[in-house]
C-alpha cells in the first residue's frame, strides 16, 4: 500500500514540474522570439501561433505520459487553443520592433502573468483529465478556472481579430466561430446536457459579436472593445448559471449593472 501511494505521489511530482516547465518555456521563449526577430508580418504572427498551439498540445499529452481518454482531447485542445489565443495577443499588441528598454520590461512582466495564468490553465486540463479516471475533489474549481480562462479567451481572441485589420466581412465570421468553439468547450465542462449546448452558445455567441458592432463604427480601440463581449461572455455564463433558481431576481439585476457599466465604460474611453 505505501509503494503504491509514494509512486503515486511520485508520478504528480514529476507530472507538476512538467506542467511548471511547460508553461514556462512558452512564453519566456516567445520573448526571446520577439526581441531577437525582426518585425512579423500578419501571416508570420498566426503561423507562430499555430506552432505554439501544437507545442502546447503535444507537450501536454508529453506531461500526462500520454495517459488520455478520446474526451481528454477536448480539454487538452483548450489548453492549446489558450496558448494560441495569447500569442496571438502578445504579437499583435506588441507588433512592431521594440525602440525602447521600456517595451521590453512591459512585455516581460506582461509574460510573467501570461507564465502563471498559463500554469493554471494546465493545472486546470489535468484535473479534468484526471477527473476521467477517478473522483476528484477539485472539479468545481476546474470549471470556475475553466470559466474565467474562457473569459480571457474572448478577451485576447477579439482583440486580436480586431487588430489584425481583417475585412468585416471576415471579421464577423471569423469572431462568431471562435465565441462558438470557447463556449462550446466551456459548456461541455460544466456538465451541460448536449440538448441545450448548441441553443445556448449560438445565442451567446450572437449577443457577444453582435455587442461589439456598434464600437467598431464609432472607431473604439481594439483594447476597448474586447472588454464588451467579455463582459457579455462573464454576464451571460452568470445568467445561464442562475437559470431555473429561485429568488434569483437581484442576481440577475447584479449582472445586467455589470453589463450596464461596460458599455457605459467603454463609449465613455471611446469618445473621451
């Protein structure tokens, strides 16, 4: 019994290291990608973020010694898709050459909160991955993290549609499908019958891309228009959450506040 708990214990220690090691090089390696690079072209940023999509992947299924289900590709595709969605912001956000030291220590520490949302982000795949094969306590946590990383995903996903300068005729397709994807993913976590996934992320989906419109004519930052269908995402979870309670009325007066204060926030950094 205790050699079959003390390799156990082993086996988490030496899957945890891979999991800090992963998500360190990732992003520390984009650094040192960006300041020894000339300038990316457009084509270039996406390339690099598929690459690092696939590095993520593979190094996840690397640090669970390939021990997956078929479902565990869901959750490992996320952590990929995540990586993905942060190179792709960090490019574009810093898109030309850096000029000054000072843009080069914004990037770093902006790095090392992507390193520890990152290392979340894996820690949280495991769980669900682990979770497959035996019980785990620590599955509602999973989902919250699971919530707030999908956040973060409309978040850096919108800004960087935004920004890249796409037509509108590509942008609002393109934006629609990734909101699908993130929600599909995140509803399939939170143990959501299959039935009512579809209605719920189409109209999520739809209020989001949709929310955004009216900033994109009035000439809104790119920065400030992501934080509307973020919002939306982080109100629309909470109103989906909260459906079929009782005595839920001020809940619901909460989150439409915080909507309410978004956009009255984002018009205001807008025209001001």
């Amino acid at each position: 019994m205790d050699n079959i708990i003390t390799q156990s214990t082993g086996e988490d220690s030496v899957k945890r290291l891979k999991l800090i090691l992963l998500s360190f090089v990732l992003p520390f390696s984009l650094f040192f990608t960006k300041i020894s690079s000339q300038e990316f072209s457009l084509l270039m940023v996406y390339g690099v973020g598929v690459i690092y999509f696939f590095v993520a992947v593979v190094g996840l299924l690397w640090a669970f010694n390939f021990k997956v289900k078929i479902r565990s590709l869901i959750y490992i595709l996320q952590g990929g898709l995540f990586v993905f969605s942060e190179v792709l912001f960090v490019l574009i956000f810093f898109f030309q050459r850096f000029d000054r030291i000072y843009e080069g220590i914004l990037l770093l520490i902006l790095l090392g909160f992507i390193w520890m949302i990152t290392y979340v982000c894996f820690l949280m795949v495991n769980v669900f991955n682990v979770a497959l094969f035996k019980a785990l306590p620590l599955l509602q946590v999973a989902q919250t993290a699971s919530y707030i990383l999908s956040l973060l995903m409309i978040y850096f996903f919108t800004f960087s549609v935004l920004a890249s300068g796409f037509p509108l005729y590509v942008v609002f397709p393109l934006i629609f499908l990734l909101y699908l994807v993130i929600l599909y993913m995140q509803f399939s976590e939170l143990g959501m019958e299959r039935s009512i996934i579809g209605r719920r992320e189409v109209l999520l989906s739809l209020i989001n891309m949709f929310a955004i419109i009216p900033f994109i004519f009035i000439g809104s930052s790119h920065e400030v228009i992501a934080i509307v269908p973020t919002v939306g995402g982080f109100v629309g979870g909470g109103l989906i959450h909260l459906a079929g309670q009782n005595n839920i009325r001020w809940q619901i007066v909460g989150y439409n506040v915080v909507l309410l204060l978004a956009v009255v926030l984002a018009v205001y950094f807008s025209w001001f």
